[in-house]
C-alpha cells in the first residue's frame, strides 16, 4: 500500500485484507474526496482568476459558484455512503453493528436482565442523570473558554493590519486549543462512561466535532455576518475582503502546521526512541532487529480518528466560506495528494501494525457530514443574500425582509433539489448490493432455523436414543423370560424320568451350570447379541436423520418412513 503517488488508485481490497476495513474505508473516504474535488478546484480556479482580474469577491459568478458547490458536495455525499455499502456488501460487514460487546472500560453496577435473566451491567439512572448534568455543565464551561479565545482572536486580529497575518498567528492558537479540547473531550467522554465502543467513540467524535466547529469558523463567521455591525464595522476594507483574507491565512496555515506535525513528529519520535534504546543498551542493536521487533519498538497507531477528523475539518474549510476563498478547493486537492502519501507510510513504516477492525462504515462522521451539508446552505445562503449586494441589485432587493425572503427561497430550493434530484439519482443502495442484502435477509432466517433444528435434533436424539434402548431392553426381558420359559418346559418333557437329587443337588450348589446364568445360556448369549445390533442400527438411523436434516426438511418426513418401515422389517 505505500509508495502510490495518485490518490485515485489506492488498493482498497488489500488494505482491506491486511489492516482492516476501519483503516481500508478511510482510505476509501480520502479517495473519493480527493476525486470530488477535482471540478470544484477547475471551477474555483477559474471563479479565484475572475475575482484578481477585476471581478472582485461580490460578484453574480461568485454566488452560483457557491449554489453548486452546496449541490456538489451533497451528491459527494450521497455517493460516499453508497460507496461504502457496496464496499460493506463485498467484505459482508452489513451486520457488524449488530454484534457489537461491552467494552472492558464500562463500569455498572451487576444486574439480571427481566428478558432472559443474563447477568449484566447497567448504570442506574440517577447515576446516568448525574454524569449527563456534569458534563453538561463542563461543555458550558469549555464553550466559554473558547468564546474568550475568540474574543482575544477578534483584538489580536483588530490590531494587526494585515488580516492574513492575523489568521496565520490564529492557525498557530487554534492548533494549540485543539489539543486542549481533545484531552477534555476524552476526559468528559470518560467520565459519561459509554456502554459499547462504537458509543464511546461517536461520544467523542461529536464533542471534538463541536469544540473544532466553535474555535476554527467561529471567528469567520463573526468577521463575515456580525463584525459589521458591532465594533465600528470592518474599518476601510469591506467585510467581504476582510474575511476571505483572514480565511486564506487561517487555513493556508492549519495545513502548513498539520502536515508538519503529522511527518515530523513521528519521525523526531521514532528518531529519540532508538536513541534511548543505543544509549541504554550500550552497543548498536539496530541491525540486528528483525521485522517483528521493529514492530515491537514502533510507536502504537492510534486509529482514524485523527485524520477523520483532519478532512472534515478541511471540508468546512473549503465548503463553508467558499464564495470568500474559491481557490479552497485546490489546497485542499493539493493537499490530499500529499496526506495519502503521508498517510500510507506512517502506517506502513512508522507506528506498529494496527489491529484489523471490522466496520459496516465510517460511522458518525457520515452523520457530521450530513450535518456540515445543511450548515453548508445555510451559510453560502446567508453569504449571497446578507453579504453580496450585486445578487440584490440584479434581482432588485431593497430590504432586509426580501433579502430574508430569498434566503429562504434559496434553502428550499437547494433542498428540494436534493430531496427530488439527488436522492433519487445517488441511492445508498445501488441495484445489485440491494439483491445481494435482499438474498442475505432471506437466507439468513432459514440458516438460523436450520442451525436451530440441528441442535434440538441432536438433543432430541440423545433422548430418543435413551427412550428406544430402554424400548429394546424390555422387549429383549420379555423376550427372554419366553425363551427361558420354554426351554424349561421342553428339559422337563424330556428329563422328567431321569431327575434325582444328586443332580438337584449339584444344581443348587454349583450356579455356574445353572442354565439360566448369563454366561452359560446360549440362548441369553444370542439375545445380548442382537441387543447390541439393535443399539448399534438405532444410532446409525439416529445419525441420518441428523445428516438428512441439513439439506432439506422434505427429506426428513420421507427418510423418517424409509426408517420405520425398516425398523418393522426388523422387528417382524
């Protein structure tokens, strides 16, 4: 998997098949968002061009770039979760969710459950009503230290001159204050104490979601829709400018940091690890290591989370002030191009091979996107109407109650248009993966009978098998009474004249020769002979029922006859 240059022919079936469908999917996800910008970038390149040639940013052609940049990324979207569903239907990881455990970290008080009696841990509710109150009020606590960091933000940026150099000093606070909130973000996720692994991670992906949402566009949002209003307005360059230039320096400088981070910390890490590692074992060792002790030594990965997180953060970048920053989109692209090579070698040369997971798909980012896309609309929606008056002058608006009307006839008519149009062309299940999951959903009820019926033949086969040798031993009691009844019958026919009492003698004191002993009448030897036949072809006809089970319930009615017609056979 290392070594590819192009991002659109990544091997996903063999990432798949040695790291796992978690790490595969990520993959996948950076691939075709990568592709997705391909025309945003031809696109925005050529709006970017218009706007420096003397367009300038309020322009018509700016606010229909930013109409079909909301449309596009919906269709990205729709045609992501598409993606993964057929990837899921191929790896047949459909039903991962479903099998999901607790996870060891969970702490709850043992109870049994009212359904079927298991043991089980469950949280009181008082005690879950307590933790939600106390990370509530944490989170509150946390969103008004980040609304002081943007207020120091909005003086730091006031007095600089050159707004670009303010967003480049807030890329270098923002970094620092994601990390902040990453550490209180796993420490209230800790704290809420989530049942399985799946909850404690979309827990968390959530609060940092919220946390990176408020510190990296709060600031944007506030120099594009309230600075002019507050505080003197934007001073001699209009609000557009202002906020397109804050937003090139912010996001030029968040992927200069990150991919400096994200190459050179590990590499300065593994570098100071074998250092330690010479100077304490005294000799140079490092030649001598083999593949799994390098394994060994390698710093652990840590999953997706973080580069999730890195692209959805790219992606309001790019989408939600796109009309202020049209060349976004090629950054971003750019960018990419050098994240899947970064990506691929971390993992394959730098951390520790991680453990293959399963996953049915991303997760709860798929739901962060849905989100971003209608804040998506509402942003771009609010940036043409609210901001750009060349949209009003072309369609004659003069106030703010039609400025406000158009912004809703632009929501409903983005949203009807993906309602309509995109969630019809783009289903999240294309024709065949739908056949295969319909064939699933069929076959697996008749499996799990089938398995179902397997187990309580093979109980009801031990019981039968019981039943039916104790049938046969009291036929073969009866049948030997008879037989010794007999015999008795026909000795004392033919010796009746010839009995004395020596003989009647001998007969009490030597019970060896009794007739009637096990070991001396042949006649009892036969029947213990047939005794073990009839055991034996019971169990074979036990075993067959069993076997002919498996294939097809038809067959056992019919074979269950062909055996009691031979069972008859034997006993006539």
């Amino acid at each position: 998997c290392c070594g590819r240059l192009w991002p659109f022919a990544q091997p996903i079936d063999k990432i798949e098949s040695y790291f796992g469908q978690k790490i595969a999917l990520y993959f996948e996800f950076l691939r075709v968002h990568t592709l997705f910008l391909v025309p945003l970038s031809i696109i925005g390149l050529g709006v970017f061009l218009y706007q420096e040639l003397g367009g300038g940013i309020d322009n018509p052609v700016t606010a229909a770039y930013s109409l079909y940049v909301v449309v596009h990324f919906m269709i990205f979207r729709r045609y992501h979760e598409q993606n993964e569903n057929t990837l899921a239907t191929r790896w047949g990881s459909t039903k991962v969710l479903d099998q999901e455990r607790i996870r060891p970290e969970y702490k709850g008080d043992v109870s049994w459950s009212a359904v079927d009696g298991s043991m089980q841990l469950e949280v009181p509710p008082r005690m879950k009503c307590y933790r939600l109150t106390l990370a509530i009020l944490a989170v509150i606590g946390i969103l008004a230290f980040i609304y002081g960091a943007l207020f120091a933000g909005f003086i730091m940026e006031t007095f600089i001159a050159d707004t670009m150099y303010a967003g480049l000093i807030f890329a270098v606070v923002l970094v620092i204050v994601n990390a902040l909130t990453r550490v209180l973000a796993e420490k209230l996720t800790d704290f809420e104490n989530p049942k399985t692994t799946s909850g404690y991670k979309n827990s968390l992906i959530r609060k940092l979601v919220l946390f990176k949402f408020l510190t990296g566009f709060g600031l944007l949002y506030y120099s594009a829709f309230i600075q002019e209003y507050v505080s003197g307005g934007c001073g001699e360059t209009d609000c557009a400018t202002r906020t397109a230039m804050l937003l090139r320096g912010t996001f030029i400088g968040m992927i200069v940091i990150n991919n400096f981070l994200e190459i050179c910390l590990p590499i300065l890490t593994q570098f100071a690890n074998k250092t330690y590692r010479k100077c304490c074992g005294g000799e140079d060792e490092e030649d001598f290591e083999s593949p799994i002790e390098q394994q060994l030594h390698a710093e652990p990965y840590e999953g997706t989370l973080d580069d999730y997180d890195e692209l959805v953060n790219q992606i309001g970048f790019t989408t939600f002030f796109v009309p202020f920053f049209p060349i976004a989109p090629v950054l971003a692209f750019l960018n990419n191009i050098i994240e899947v090579q970064v990506d691929s070698t971390k993992i394959c040369l730098v951390y520790r091979r991680p453990v293959p997971m399963r996953a049915a798909n991303s997760g709860e980012w798929n739901r962060v996107l849905n989100v971003f896309s209608w804040i998506m609309l509402l942003t771009n929606a609010a940036a043409i109407m609210f901001r750009f008056n060349s949209v009003s002058t072309l369609f004659s608006i003069t106030n703010v109650q039609e400025r406000f009307l158009g912004f809703l006839v632009i929501i409903f008519v983005i949203t009807l248009i993906r309602v309509g149009i995109i969630n019809f062309a783009v289903p999240l299940w294309t024709s065949k993966s739908r056949e295969h999951l319909d064939r699933q959903e069929h076959l697996w009820p008749y499996l799990l009978n089938i398995k179902t019926k397997k187990e309580d033949l093979e109980f009801s086969y031990e019981y039968d098998l019981a039943e039916m040798q104790e049938t046969i031993e009291n036929e073969h009691d009866d049948a030997k009474r008879g037989v010794a009844s007999k015999q008795k019958k026909k000795h004392q026919h033919h010796h009746l004249d010839s009995k004395t009492t020596t003989e009647e003698t001998n007969h009490l004191t030597n019970p060896l020769k009794n007739p009637e002993s096990p070991k001396s009448n042949p006649s009892e030897n036969e029947t213990n002979q047939e005794q073990q036949s009839q055991q034996q072809e019971t169990k074979i006809i036990m075993e067959r029922r069993i076997k002919d089970a498996n294939h097809h319930d038809d067959h056992d009615d019919h074979d269950h006859d062909d055996h009691d017609d031979d069972d008859h056979d034997h006993d006539d």
